[in-house]
C-alpha cells in the first residue's frame, strides 16, 4: 500500500456523478432496509462483527498506512493516537457492534395507540429516517460504530471519514459490507464515499432528494460548516459550553467532589464543564475550596474579582472567558446574585448542550430545570454524564443541540420516524 | 376602513428591518411563554375566544373590506366563501380556541423515565420548539387556529396571512392579542406581519437564528416556494395524491361504499382519493360496480385499457394521470396484478401522504403497511379520514409528509420538541 499518491483534490473523478451514484443507490437500499427484519438486521451487525476480527490484519495493514501518511502530515501525538488501530481496539470495535445487535429492535415500535369511537384503531409505529450521511475527522472507529446505528435502525448510511483514516475507514467498511452480504441484505446499505476529495462533503449537504439527515462528527469547523451549508437537517452540537451553577444550598462536599470530575475527568468532551457559577454565600463558605481543588488538580481558573479574591493563582477573567469552550484544563468561574442570575448567564452565554445545579433545594433545581432548555440539564451530577451510553442508550452517533427531531444522545431509537397505521371496517367520513 | 391603498409592495417599509424586530421580539416572548404554565396559556386561550366574541361587529367590518377588496379583485365565489365571515363562523373560530384550551398541557409531558445503576434518574420531558412561522392563504380563520395551537405548545407564533383576508386577520390577530394581555402573557408571544408585501415571506424563510420551524398552509405553489427557499424545517405537504388499493379479497360492498366516500365526500381536501388500483380478480367480479357507482355519483374516471372495458363512460388515462392530484371529481383508476404491483406504483407515483388498502386478507394488509412508507396508511377505511380531528388531536396546524420530527396531522403535541432531565446525588462520572 503505497500514500504516495494522495491527494485532496481528485481531478480523474467526476464527484457530483459519484455521488448522486452512491444517493441514489443508498435510496433504493433504504427502502430495502425499511422492512428487512431486526432479526435479519443484527444477523449483519453480528457478521460484520465476525468479519471485522477475521479480518484483524488487513484493518492493520491499512492502519498502518494511515500512520504512515499521518506521520509525514505531521499529525500531533493525540491525533496520532485517535487514529492508531490495534488489535484490541478492532476487537472493540467488534464489540460496540454486537452491543448494537443485542439491543432492542427500534423499528416497529408502537409509540402510541388508540380507539376513536367509530371503531377506527390507530397505531403510531416507528420507521427508519431513510439515508443518513456520516461526515467525520480521524477516529476511524465511527466507521463502525455510526455505520452499525445505522443499520440497526434500518437506515442507510453514507460514511465520509476523514482523509487520515482513509484506509482504515476502508478496511472497517470492507468488514461492514461483508456483514450486510452474509445476511442477505443490499451492500449499498452502508457506503463509504471513496475519494478524499473534500468536494464529496459539499455534495453530501446538497442532496436534499437523497440524504434525509446528515451527522457531523468532529470539530467546530467542520460541524460549523454542515450547519451553515446543508440543506438538509443536521444532528449535531456546535460546542459544549457547559456551565455549573453551585447554590447558596448545595451541598459542599458533592459540590467539590463533581466540579473537580466534570471539569477533570476528561477536558476534551463536550461534556466536560467549561464555567462555574457560584452563588455569592456558597462562595463565601466553600469556594475556597473548590477553587483550590481545581489548582490543585492543574487546572487554570480564570475568575472574576470575587473569585480570584480566594486565591492568588486564579488569573482574571477576561470577556472572552465567557461563554467560551476550552476543552483543556481551563475553567472560567463567576460569582452571581442567585439562581435567576446563573440562568442569565446560561441562557446568554451557553450552547444548550448540557448544564448542572448543585443544591439541596427542590425549588432552586425546579427554577433551574423550568428556565432552561439545555438538551440535557442534570441536578447534583457530573456534566460529564452527557453520553448516551450513560444514559442507556447503548451506542450513539453524536450529541445534538436542536430542538428539531432529535436531541442530547442521539441513539438508535431517535435515528427513527414514524407513520400512522389505521384500520377500519369499511368506515366512512360521515 | 378604505382598500384604495392596497399595495403588493410597501416602500415606506423596511421590510428586513421590520422582520428581523418581529423575529427578535417572538424569540424573547418564546423564552417566557416556555415556563408560563399550562393554567395560564389556556387562561389565555379562553379570553381570546371571549375577545373574538365581544368584537363581533369589528371582525365582521374587517371582513367585509377584505370582501370589497375580493370582489374587486375578482376573486371566484369558492374564493369568496372561504374569505367570507358571519357571527356564525366567528363563533365556531373562538369554539375551536376553547377545544384547543381544554385539551391536556403538551408541554412538561413526561415522555419516558427510567433509573441507571449508578443511581441516576432520568426524565425526558416535552418542551416548547421555539417560534413558528406560519405563512397561509386566504381563510382568516387560519390566524386564530394556528395561533391558538402555537400558544397552546408554548410556541411563539408569526403569522403571515394571505392579503385576501389582510383586515380580518387583523381583527382576529387583536382578539388574540387581547386574551395574552388578561392573561399577563407577553403581546409579542402571537404577532402578525403587518403588511401585505410579499417580501416579508421571504425573510421568514431566511431568519433561522430566530424562526425554528414554517408551517406552510395553502395551495402547491406556496408551499413547493416554502420548501424550496426554507433555511429552516417546514411541517408541510406539497400534495396528497392519495391511492386506494382494492384487493382481490376486498368485501366488495365495503370497498364500494370506502370509495366513493373518499373520492367524493370532498373532493378538495389533501386526503380525498385521487387513484385506484384494482387487484384484477377484485376488477372482474366487481369492479363494474365501483365503477358504475364513481360514474353515477358524477366522477370523471380516467382508466387504463382494464377500467375503460368495464363502462363506456370511462376516459383513458393518460401518462399524466398517474401522480396527480385532481382536488376535483375526477379519478384515475388501473388494474394491478397483486398487492407488490399496488406498492409498486404507489413507491413511484405517491406523495407520502395517505394510502388505503381494501382487504379481508391480513398477510395482504400487513404488507401495505410494512412496505409502504406514507404518513398515513388504512385499512378498509376512507383516505379522508387524514385529519388531525379525525385523529383525535384536536385541532391541527396542518398535515406533513416529511420525516423530519412531525409527521400526518400535526396537533399541538409534535409542536414540541423535549429536554432530558437527570437527577443524581453528587454522582460522578467514573
């Protein structure tokens, strides 16, 4: 395998042919899928999984391609890491697939049903989305995993990863597509868009007819990008801009124990906190504290005048501290009057992904829950919660921040629609 | 009140000016109306439809400038009925605000809720979606309906009517804006674009910071413009171009009374039947008789070589009789060989709207139903039953064929989106 001939632009390609190609057979797969069984479905996510440890040394051949090219891009050590594939992260990535297969089948579920009294029975039924365009950076495990949701909700799935992950990417859909042939069900059910040419991207969001959704994965440019350009609608968060807001009556010990874990535990989710806002009197009492858990644990706190008069590492805050998401061992920290205050603050500086109140009081965390419409709003828990494995959901394929459709963790169950099944017995509209 | 000053475009306007004030202040009055409670949104509702009847006299003066206005115009008599107003009809208008206040909160449902290990209580729980353009056509009714509907979900509403009923509108809008007043609810929380130029229209479709989603309601042209120009979701249907499939195990006299009531009943309604497809055996032994009974009642069939056999009076179908939506008393009709036949063509020719299947046969039923993809999907009953009050829903803004979060009869509920609602106790994220 040879990265030689990389490039970013394919002139031998025509890509808006290519891929309303890869559109219109990714259409006619998904009606297909609509109504293939969930048994038949997760016999493919099962194989796919088989075929993705048969094939461990191929996926590391091309892994290592990738590496290769990644080493002469310059790619740093994190990035390198996102991208590198061993054995044991294939065979995790087998098992994401097997969790997916275990999971219920989100596809004909009854979400409602009723009698009207002239004998008519109505079912609310859940139906696939359709076809759902993946675009993502280096992980080259979504492959898989954005892949597999996709399928198991009955979807058909259009993958383009990014130009590092080129081979890997490949060499996982190889295995996927294997799956889907094992079980009978058509190939084009999931492609992957096989060019890096990054005129792929501007097609895929410009294929009203053909893509029902597109889901983004990855950094602020590129979900920035989908969302300003597509003219489809989008699953996706911006930026994770969570706040704390710790109440004159939280509790101070759970207050230190879940500052220091959302901000710490990971800094690079978009779950992990980004502001602290302290009620004047919980500061005063333990601020102190909480603050110096934070130096101590080698994050830097910007705060305003109150905060910074705990301790003489925090550094001043500037305007451009709020509302900013650093996604590195940084927090900015506030003081305010009141929970309404904290809710000012949010409701102007956040992203609506995910917030927490730390209290002991109902009525502060009812206000809290009431007043803002953060996708996910948790009371006395970490931030870094906002993951739908945390919540359940088994796999997700990103985290959303609209109010259309789907929202939070964004499971297999959210990646359907549903119709209207009604029965009569010869009854007619009087 | 004088119409000599009707003008499509007003030059004394800014109109992206004006939008863009009416779009910030919509958002603000979102913000507030998201945690006014159920109580006082339907307190809301109650006046308005007493301010609708304490005004009378106005709304009716208003109405009839618009119908000087129509008759100068020269619009058609089914044009002037729909514009056209009397205490009467004021009456049923404020009845429908009170149906739609007595119905159960839409808003704080909770949707699902459940317990992880690590003791965390989730509930996902029905929110507002924000603001809601909806742009309409000629029926002054549509203001208090869609308003109405909007305040009832705790949505903020922009409502654009058509210019026909510019002056009634406004005396309903009033109306409206009267019960928010006695219910301390923000005015802004309903407006109403206060000009007939056209611009206006395309703004809305261009403000998606501040309008979340346009409900569309009118004929093909404005809705196709909608569709095409939206930067943000549209709950619409362009067309309903409904099919009913008679199979050979249809009980014949139910298949022939569900028939002629779906042709006939009204024949300018998105759910009236607009093609039949026969199961050659079902054509044979009874379809002389359907035909017979369409031809009688004063449908224009329109057949293919099958159809035309049966009755001299049958026209043949051309090429463009199949996917077209007649909202007339005319009908396409053709034999199918089976049930994959019907579903056949309904893939190619249908709107996604509503189908029926006419069977005794289960297995025939369950494969209409699993394969077909429509809205709204019957069984032994009339395509006119596409109805959101038919439903049950109450009132409704309007039916939508796309996938994309609401779907058929939209009612106040799919004008909600959710939030996720987690509750620990300093839990930490391992």
């Amino acid at each position: 395998m040879t990265v030689a001939t990389e490039i970013d632009r394919d002139e031998a390609l025509d890509i808006p042919t290519l891929m309303r190609g890869i559109g219109e057979a990714a259409k006619a797969a998904a009606a297909e899928l609509s109504y293939a069984s969930g048994a038949t479905r997760d016999a493919a996510l099962l194989a796919a999984a088989e075929a993705l440890e048969d094939t461990v040394p191929a996926i590391l051949d091309a892994n290592a391609a990738d590496m290769e090219f990644g080493r002469a891009k310059g790619l740093s050590a994190a990035m390198m890491d996102r991208l590198m594939l061993d054995a044991g992260r294939v065979g995790a990535i087998a098992g994401g697939l097997r969790e997916v297969a275990a999971q219920p089948d989100p596809l004909g579920r009854v979400l409602a049903e009723w009698d009207q009294p002239n004998g008519l029975h109505f079912r609310k039924v859940a139906t696939p989305l359709g076809v759902i365009g993946v675009i993502y950076e280096s992980r080259p495990n979504v492959t898989a995993d954005a892949g597999g949701l996709c399928l198991k909700s009955g979807n058909a799935a259009i993958l383009r990863g990014g130009s590092e992950s080129f081979h890997s990417s490949g060499a996982i859909h190889a295995a996927l597509v294997a799956g889907l042939r094992a079980a009978g069900l058509p190939e084009t059910a999931i492609q992957r868009v096989p060019t890096r040419d990054r005129a792929a991207v501007g097609e895929m969001l410009a294929m009203p007819g053909l893509i029902d959704v597109i889901v983004p994965r990855g950094g602020k440019g590129l979900v920035g990008r989908v969302q300003s350009d597509a003219r489809v609608p989008v699953f996706a968060h911006l930026e994770g801009i969570c706040h704390i807001y710790a109440d004159a009556a939280a509790d101070p010990e759970k207050a230190r124990a879940v500052i220091v874990n959302a901000k710490t535990r990971r800094t690079g989710i978009c779950g992990a906190a980004e502001c602290l806002l302290f009620h004047r009197d919980f500061l005063a009492a333990h601020g102190a504290g909480v603050i110096g858990d934070l130096l101590d644990a080698g994050v830097e706190v910007r705060g305003d005048a109150g905060v910074q008069a705990l301790d003489a590492r925090v550094v001043a805050a500037g305007p451009e501290d709020w509302g900013r998401e650093y996604l590195d061992m940084i927090v900015a920290a506030k003081v305010v009057a009141d929970v309404d205050e904290a809710i000012a603050h949010i409701r102007t500086y956040g992203s609506s992904h995910t917030e927490a109140v730390l209290t002991e009081d109902d009525a502060v965390a009812e206000r809290f829950f009431g007043r803002l419409d953060s996708a996910i709003l948790l009371r006395n828990a970490s931030t870094q919660f906002a993951d739908g494995g945390e919540f359940g959901f088994g796999a997700e394929i990103g985290i959303a921040t609209g109010k259309m459709h789907a929202r939070g963790p964004v499971g297999a169950e959210q990646l359907t629609s549903f119709k209207y099944l009604v029965e009569g017995n010869g009854t007619l509209r009087p």
